[in-house]
C-alpha cells in the first residue's frame, strides 16, 4: 500500500510540474542551465536516435526544433516507456513511422505536431570544439504536451 501511495504521488507531481514559459530561441542560454522550462516547438529523430541510461534513466535524445525544417536544435532526453510523457522502447532498425511518442495524456504524438516541453535545461561550452563560444543545450523532459493551434 505505501508503495502505491508513493508511486500515485511521483505520477501527480510529474503531471502539474510547471516550468518557466520560454520562448525556443530563449531557451538555449547558460542562465537557463538547472532551471525547468516549457519550450514550444517540434521533435525530430534527425536521421537515427541514441538511447543510453548514462544520466540515470534510461532515454532517448530527439533533436527539438522550432519550427519543422530549421537547422538550429538541441537535443531533447524522453524517457523511455509505456506512460505518459515516455516514448516507446526503439528496436534496431526503426524507421520514423516505428516512433511512439506518448504525451501527458498518454497519447501519441506525431514528430510533425507542435508541442510543449517541460523539463530540467542544461546549457554549457565546450571549449575544445571548433567554435569555443557556442552554447550546447540538452532538456531532460518530464512532460510533453500538444499545442493546439
């Protein structure tokens, strides 16, 4: 019984987390990094998806973009699974129509729908790369809504 109350608790709390609204181009900042955002845009699979369990979960990173067809992204970590804001277990050699992506209500979303990220933002430099002043950003998503138009 104490399990199912903690469990009941976790899945409330994840269902009313709130963020801070910021808009996409906003959002990719280093005074943003620790802090939980909502962000609008579109989810990509980019070609091919990486999933790992090295941040302590196992997930899989989505290019998030603001509109369909822009270059500029950063990766967005949802959670694998079967519930709500997850997305599905990937089998070796997907293809784009395989991907189920399961939003707050548990439905799924398609990558051409807008939608709304919350989640925790990482922002940092990499200082060996080519272009030493770029801002990287990562969001580890706890929720994924529909925008409705």
């Amino acid at each position: 019984m104490k399990k199912f109350f903690i469990l009941t608790l976790m899945i409330l709390i994840n269902c009313n987390e709130k963020g801070i609204p910021t808009a996409f181009s906003e959002s990719c900042r280093l005074e943003n990094t620790d802090k939980t955002l909502e962000v609008e845009g579109y989810l990509s699979d980019g070609g091919s998806i990486y999933c790992s369990s090295t941040s302590g979960r196992y997930e899989c990173g989505f290019e998030f973009r603001n509109s369909p067809g822009d270059l500029d992204n950063y990766s967005a970590n949802i959670a694998v699974g079967n519930s709500s804001n997850t997305v599905e277990e990937l089998k070796s050699g997907y293809t784009s129509s395989d991907i189920k992506i399961l939003d707050d209500t548990k439905e799924i979303i398609s990558l051409s729908q807008k939608i709304k990220l919350t989640g925790k933002m990482t922002a940092f430099k990499d200082e060996t790369s080519e272009n030493p002043e770029k801002v990287y950003c990562y969001i580890k998503v706890t929720k994924i809504q529909r925008v409705i138009p």
